[in-house]
C-alpha cells in the first residue's frame, strides 16, 4: 500500500525528532556544551529527559508504521 505525503512527512519528522533528543542527550552526558549554564545533576537529568522523549518517540513511531503495515 502507498503512503500517502503527510504519512511520509510525519515519519520523516519523527525519525528526525529521535535522532535530534538522542544526540542531545549524549551532548548533555557527555560533552562539556553549555557547562556554565546547566551543570551537576541537572545535566543528567535533562539528558535522561531527553533520551527518555526519544525513546517514548521512537515507540510511537513504531506503533504508527505497524499500524499502517499489519505484516
């Protein structure tokens, strides 16, 4: 079955979306990146956020392409 464009989009912009929290996250772990501003436990903490949102994204992601492609 076709897609059609706005599915593509929306797949497109979730896959972009995980990519984006998931370098964001290690950015936060394991980068000195804005240390002046957000440092100790709060960089941890938004970079659990972060890799937390990605992974609730990416479920999401899934559960919408299995929806469309029952295989």
């Amino acid at each position: 079955m076709k897609k059609s464009p706005t599915e593509l989009i929306n797949l497109s912009f979730s896959a972009l979306m995980v990519i984006i929290t998931i370098v964001g996250a290690f950015t936060f772990y394991f980068t000195d990146l804005l240390e002046d501003r957000v440092f100790g436990n709060k960089r941890y903490i938004l970079g659990t956020i972060f890799l937390g949102y990605s992974i609730y994204r990416s479920y999401r992601m899934y559960k919408a392409y299995k929806a469309n492609n029952p295989s």
